[in-house]
C-alpha cells in the first residue's frame, strides 16, 4: 500500500525528464496508468502547482504525489446506442465498435458495453461477477465486431460451457502486413503473458515455455492487396490477443496493432493510406447452438465503417478494381 503523500525531489541528472515518467520511476508503486489518473486529477504537483505529464524537469523541483485510492468499481447504466444483431429471452448479440471496451477494469468504469446494456434496462445474467453480468466472452477494447451476452444463468452457463468445449464457432477477418505463404494455413503456437511487458502476450513453440497455453489459429488467404493480406480467421482456442500474437509470430502483424509491432499505416508507391487508428481486427461471425432449443445459430457482425472504407481505399491504391466478392456477406 503507497504512503498518504510522497514527496520526491527532482536532481540535476533527471533535468529533461518527463514528468509521468520521473513519478514512474520513483514510486514503482504505481503502475504508470495510475500515474497518468493521478497527473490528470491534479494529485501531483511540481512546487505545489499542478502539471502536465509532458511537462519537462529541469533539477531541483519538489514533486509530491498523493496516491488516492481509486473508487471502487462498479457497473452502472449508461445511455450508449448498441447495434444489436440477435435478440431473444435468452441471449443478445451485439455488434461492438472499436474503442469500447466490454466491461469496468483498472481506470475504466465509464462508456463500457455492459454499462450500455444495463442502460437499455437490460436483464443480464450474474454467472460472472458484479462488474461482468451477462458476459461469457470478451473481445479487446479496439477489436469491433460481434459479441455473445447471456440474458439469465441458464444460458450463461450453457453458453460458457459450449465456449470452454470450443463448439462455438468464431470467424474474425484481419488484414495483416505482407504477403502470406499459401492460401491457407494453421498457426499452432503456446501464448503465455510476456515475462517483461505484462501488457503483451508472448508465443512460443511447444514446450518452450512451462507457462504457455496452447493456442491454434486457422487462417484462409480472401484477397492480396498490395502489401497487405485480407484473411478469414478462425479460433480454435481463445487466449488474450491470440490472433494478434500469432500473427505478429509469423512477421505479418495485424495492421494498427502497434502493440505487436503492426503499422498505424501503408505506403503503396507513392499513395500514403491515412493512420487507421486502431487494429484492422473485427469479429465478423459466430456459430452457435442455442442454449434453450439446441437450434443452430449464425450471426453476422457487418464490417465497421471504417473498416470498410480503408478496405475500398487500399484496393484503388493496389489497383484492385474492387473488394473481392467472398467479401459481400461482410460489408
């Protein structure tokens, strides 16, 4: 637990340190999240004034820091717009933007999907804990698309049953950098957190590594263009990031992932494609037997806008004369 207030002071060798990365580095206390909160709310301060985590040390300043405990986090209802795919008494499938993450996490409470859910006045189910009603699987904050929410605890635990046996079916389209070898393929490589970026996920091959879960990944080449490769996933496990890590494994990250080394951005000639602004991944399908009738479902999450739009410019740069047409039950 950090003391009340922490008073540091800042030498001569830390003259041009940023301000975040000086409290960092001093109070490894406080992961560097937390300092970014702290900054924001004003609860650090360079000679008693407030400050902006940019702003550069030059020696000798007297920085206090006052660690408040964050307040605990709840999920609350907010009224956010969902585009809702499939509903029933059961079950609801949404079709979630990038940007969005699925439920209140460390420093995240607000604009959450399970918020915007209890906003409709929604009947969720409590098969996961407080801050997660209703969610049985989890899509990353920026990868849009499709996602499965149980209504009441009889389809929770069905639906996370049919999840941990791998009977649902869940197709992602990713655009990833490069040129794949093949027009299809299988990645089979162990995922485990990275050892020294918690942030990340780490492959390996099998039996490197006694902590690593095994993961497959199946991919299907649709179309090549240019220097980027449109592909069909699908998961056969689901581990945190496992299309992103595998991909990054194989040198032809996702486009956007910055995380694993993808590219805010392509260059083709002299054509520059605008940044994306987040990873060219999206959850595009899923196939599942409903967990009252038993009756086959399949739910299709249409390609985001943006998306779409950065699929059309990067054909005409690649001088594609269109989308290729496996596409059209996506767009």
């Amino acid at each position: 637990m950090p003391p009340d207030r922490i008073e540091l002071i800042a030498t001569t060798t830390d003259s041009g340190s940023r301000l975040d990365r000086f409290v960092a580095a001093n109070c490894p206390d406080l992961s560097r999240s937390r300092v970014q909160e702290l900054i924001d709310s004003s609860l650090v301060q360079i000679n008693g004034q407030p400050s902006k985590p940019s702003q550069k040390l030059k020696g000798g300043e007297r920085i206090t820091v006052q660690p408040e405990p964050r307040p605990p986090l709840k999920a609350e209802a907010e009224s956010i717009p969902l585009n809702i795919l499939y509903e029933d008494d059961e079950l609801i499938v949404i079709n979630k933007p990038a940007g969005m993450t699925v439920h209140a996490g460390a420093g995240n409470s607000r604009g959450t999907l399970v918020n915007a859910l209890l906003g409709r006045g929604q009947s969720l189910s409590q098969g996961g804990n407080a801050l997660r009603p209703g969610i049985v699987h989890r899509l990353d904050k920026d990868t849009s698309g499709a996602i499965l929410i149980a209504k009441n605890d009889f389809a929770h635990a069905k639906l996370s049953e049919a999840f941990s046996t791998r009977a649902i079916q869940k197709t992602y389209l990713a655009l990833v950098q490069g040129k794949l070898t093949g027009a299809k393929g299988s990645i089979e490589l162990s995922i485990s957190r990275d050892p020294k970026r918690r942030i990340r996920m780490s492959a390996w091959a099998a039996g490197k590594s006694a902590n690593a879960r095994y993961a497959r990944t199946d991919w299907t080449v649709l179309q090549q263009l240019g220097p980027a490769t449109l592909v069909e996933v699908q998961l056969h496990t689901g581990r945190t990031h496992q299309i992103r890590v595998h991909f990054s494994a194989l040198k032809h990250p996702v486009l956007g992932d910055t995380l694993y080394g993808g590219a805010s951005q392509l260059i083709i000639g002299k054509t520059k494609l605008p940044v994306l602004g987040r990873q060219f991944l999206h959850a595009a399908r899923l196939s599942f037997a409903h967990p009252r009738t038993e009756k086959e479902i399949t739910v299709t999450a249409p390609l985001a806008p943006e998306l779409r739009i950065y699929l059309e410019k990067l054909a005409v740069a690649a001088g594609a004369s269109k989308i290729d047409a496996s596409l059209t039950a996506f767009l």
